[in-house]
C-alpha cells in the first residue's frame, strides 16, 4: 500500500483495523522502529507458510500513530526567510562513532542519502575546540598533550588523570562513600550508604550488586576530584541531558565509566585497555570513509534522516502511517493488543500482534492509564509499571537562534561552542556556534549561534521571558552571551525561539534499574507484546534512539519468526 499525503494516510486508518506490527509514536525512534521492521517484515511474510500466521492473516503489516501532522519528533530543520540561513529547532548532528554511529552510516546509505551528508572532519575546530564558561572566563578544553600542559583546567585535568588510577574502587553493599566536593568556595563532605541494591544475600564480600549505582557528580567527585566533578562533569551533562550531574545516574548516562572501573579498577586504565565492540557493517565502504570524521549532518540539515525514513515507508507495502492519529489506550486479547485511536474521522479500533511505544513516559503513562490487561496479576503489574513511569521526568528546554551580519559580528574564537557549568551563574546553559561547525548551512556573511537556555535549571526569569516572547528570550540570552564572549552587544538579522516542552528525559540514580522493572512489569501485562523504545529508555542521542528502535525491532521479529537474529 502506498500512501503519499497525510490525508489519505488519516482516512486509511479509519478503514484499517488490523495489522501486525503497531508503532506508537512517529519521531526518530518511531520511524526507526518502523523502517527496521517492516523491511524485514516483507520478506517473512513469503517464509510464513501457516495459514493462521499473523504475517498471512493481514495486509497492513505494520501501522504507525503519530499524533501530530508531522513526522520526525524533536528533529526540525527550517529555513530562516529573512536570511536564507537553515535553522535546527532540535538536534542539529551526529557522531559517526562507535557501533552505533556505524549503524546510522549503514542506515544512511541504505536510504539512498548518502550523497547528501556534510562532514566535520576531527582536525576542523569545530570538531578540536570546545569551551567552558567557568568562574567568569572562557576556558579552552584541553585537545593535546600540550594543551593540558599549558592550561589550568589541563594541568587539573593531566593531575587528577594520574592519581586516578591509584584511588580505591568503589565501595561495595553496605560501606559508605565519602566524597568531598567544592561549590562556589564552599567544601561539602558528603557520606552516604552505597546500597542502592538491597539483595545483599546475593552479594559476597568485595562484590558490586549490577544496579548499585550513584550520581555523574558523585562519580567524578570520588574518580577525580570535586574541582573536576563541579567544573567538567555538571558542564557535560548540561551539554547532553540539559540536567544535574548531582541528579543523573552515571549507570545510565555514562555506562562505559563505571564499566572501566568495575573491570579495571580505574577509569583511565580501563579507556586504555577496553576495545570498541566489532560489528560487521551492510556498507563496508561508505562506513570505513567517516574514518577521521567527528560530526556528520547533511546539505539541508538533519531532517533529510527522518524525511527519507517517511519516504521510504510511505512508498513500502503493507505500511500505514496515521498521522493526526493519537492511540487513547491499550487492551490485551486473546492473540495481541487492541488499540483505541483517535484521528480526524474519529475513534477507531486497530488489532496488533506486537505494539513498539516509542511515546515518552509522560504520554506514554495517559495511555497506560486507560488500558488493561487480561488478568487481576496482569492490571497489577500494569499499575506497577505507571507508578514506576511516574519516577521519571524530562525538561524543558528553550533554544534561542540568533543570526548576525558577518561584517557586524564576529566571534572572538572558532570551535563548536561552550558549555557552562552549573555552579556558574549564566542564563545559558551552553551556546553553539553554528556556522563554525557547519559553515555551508548558512552563507559566509552570515554568522549563527544558538543557545540552550533552561532544563533542569530552567528558571523564573527565563519563565518570565518566555511569557514575553521571542525577542524577551533572545534579549535574556545575548545579555550574557556577550559578556561571556567579551564582545560588543549588536543586534541580530533575525531571531528564532523555540520552546521544547519536556524534550530531554532525566535518567536519574537509579534509572538502569527503573528501565528494566517497567519493561519486566509491561511483559507481565501484555503478555510479552508491548516493546518499549525511544529516548527515555535507549539513551537521548540520535544514535541511541536508533540503536533501541533496532533492537527491539529485532526482539519483535524474532517473536513473529523463527528465523535467527542476525549477529
């Protein structure tokens, strides 16, 4: 079936009310989820010999709900009209690293954008210069051996490295940690019992339970030293989660760490030794060229990603997508789940074998709220899983582009941006020079910056302004900005703000834990049919959200097929 308007693909989900796989939500992670599916669904539905298979009982193979017209989540790029300058109101790049970088770059090419996509290359100064606002000056990340020798923070850095690995790991069940942190002068020593796990029975001495775990600031504080932990790591997680490194789990937000210290007893020596997971890529080639590459977008921006993922299931068989289309609930039956949708024709009742959320918690929990399961045990475990949801929260987030004339203003460094740490008093969370990283975006008379304003220091002033409008928020903005720069205030070509309602979920201590419970409790519920994906529960960058669309796309496959799972 191929759908090209939103129209049609609205009055088809009034006729349709079956199909095999659902996917609820249509941001990056739902059309991931989507795309992963259904072109594996395809040819499972010529293997599936079994009259009564789900794959032979339906003709819509895959349907996905979004509840808005448009399709592609936070990802939104626009053209400024008064400039021509392109504008991203959401993620704006991607780092083709790692195995999930390298399964976006085999994404990118099998959806035929290949020749689309802009390079940053490692040595630009985009890619090797970052900042910090920190104690009122603009302070360089060390990117060398020389910088860290030649620098404050470097010299912090290169000292506390060294000592790392010599401080003792972390305590195990029932011992205390002891961390001493210092904020604005102030020295804080703080010693709390490391017992997030309480199955002490199943511990032995000297042992760390799976899902103890602590606080990013704590982390740092304990591996590197309050300096490093106040300065860096509150910086770091505004950069990435626009939240509280006191509040966010290093479990969750930093894996790879606490990982280097169970394995190695150190951090420094673990990112020595550990090696990257091998993954064998669709398009050897392609992948192996973004060697030496640190950020990848594209010629008309990140939206090209999802604008190809729609294209390319509006043009598959058996493919649905039901925009304006919200789904109100859900309700296990006999042979799958039975959701309630509401579009612009109404109210209507679609049947699936598997369902894929990739809804954030908050939406995620309305529709929880009126479904039901089959069994007294099942409802219980379903209000289990709400109650769990509800320990989850996301930010607000405000970003604030300005464009300046080129002849007027001019940044006094090159390099992606600057972050601030949180200790720092500041409007901004971070600002990002928009036209240092992807110069072809814009024109070279053009300079563009956009700053990142609230999360989880989103505040009464910045509240206030926003009431006010656009030019309240850009005023809030660039009256820091410019004293942090130490340039002259100009007044800008133009100025865009958007304000993203709850966009960045917060994985709090204790998240990996919470994650798993709700997904345990969901498969008690709905009989091991409803997969959870997305930002919320796969981690908040691009590839993250792609990386946990394919899995469990994969977990679904595997559900419907007995053929194996590809390594």
């Amino acid at each position: 079936m191929s759908l090209s308007a939103a129209s049609s693909a609205t009055s088809a989900a009034a006729q349709a009310t079956t199909t095999v796989v659902a996917v609820l939500g249509g941001g990056i992670s739902g059309l991931a989820a989507a795309y992963y599916t259904a072109r594996r669904l395809a040819p499972l539905h010529h293997q599936s010999e079994k009259s009564e298979h789900p794959l032979r009982r339906n003709n819509t193979r895959l349907a996905l709900f979004e509840r808005a017209d448009r399709l592609g989540g936070w990802i939104h790029t626009t053209r400024d009209p008064a400039t021509g300058a392109l504008l991203e109101h959401g993620p704006r790049s991607i780092r083709p690293k790692a195995a999930v970088g390298e399964a976006t770059l085999d994404l990118i090419c099998a959806l035929g954008i290949d020749d689309q996509v802009v390079r940053v290359p490692a040595s630009s100064p985009a890619a090797s210069k970052r900042y910090l606002y920190d104690q009122d000056a603009l302070v360089a990340l060390p990117a060398s051996l020389g910088a860290l020798i030649g620098s404050r923070m470097g010299r912090t850095l290169l000292a506390r490295g060294a000592a790392e690995p010599f401080r003792p790991r972390r305590p195990t069940l029932g011992a205390s940690i002891t961390t001493t942190t210092t904020t604005a002068g102030n020295t804080t020593t703080t010693n709390t019992a490391a017992t997030a796990a309480t199955a002490a029975g199943a511990v032995h001495h000297g042992e760390l339970a799976p899902d103890q775990d602590e606080s990013v600031h704590q982390f740092f504080a304990r591996r590197f030293g309050g300096e490093i932990a106040d300065s860096l790591a509150t910086a770091l997680c505004r950069g990435i989660y626009a939240g509280d490194a006191r509040e966010l789990s290093v479990n969750a937000c930093f894996p790879f760490l606490g990982q280097a210290e169970r394995d190695y007893g150190s951090v420094v020596m673990g990112m020595l030794r550990a090696k990257s997971p091998k993954r064998t890529a669709e398009h050897p080639a392609f992948v192996s060229s973004f060697r030496g590459v640190s950020m990848i977008s594209f010629r008309e921006g990140l939206k090209t990603l999802p604008c190809a993922l729609e294209s390319h299931l509006e043009s598959a068989a058996g493919v649905r997508l039901a925009r304006s289309t919200a789904v109100s609930s859900l309700k296990l039956v006999p042979d799958g789940i039975e959701l309630q949708t509401i579009g612009k024709d109404g109210s209507t009742a679609t049947h699936a074998e598997h369902v894929i959320s990739s809804l954030q918690p908050g939406a995620l929990i309305k529709v929880l709220e009126q479904s039901t399961s089959a069994s007294d045990s099942g409802n219980a475990a379903l209000q289990r899983a709400i109650a769990k949801l509800r320990e989850m929260s996301s930010v607000n987030v405000v970003t604030a582009t300005m464009v300046f004339a080129a002849k007027d203003f001019r940044l006094p460094v090159t390099g992606f941006g600057y972050l601030v740490p949180i200790r720092q008093p500041s409007s901004v969370i971070g600002v990002i020079f928009d036209s240092c990283v992807f110069d072809m975006h814009q024109g070279s008379e053009l300079v563009k910056i956009t700053a990142m304003m609230g999360g989880s220091s989103y505040s009464a002033e910045l509240d206030q302004a926003v009431r006010n409008g656009a030019d309240a928020v850009c005023d809030l903005a660039l009256r820091d900005i410019f004293v942090q720069l130490g340039v002259a205030p100009v007044k800008p070509l133009s100025q865009h703000v958007r304000f993203l309602e709850n966009c960045i979920p917060q994985p709090t201590v204790g998240h990996v834990s919470r994650v798993n419970n709700i997904r345990s409790e969901l498969k008690t519920a709905f009989g091991h049919r409803l997969h959870l994906a997305g930002a919320a529960f796969g981690g908040v960058s691009v590839n993250d959200c792609m990386a946990s669309a394919h899995t469990v796309s994969e977990h679904v496959l595997a559900a419907l097929s007995s053929i194996p799972r590809p390594q």
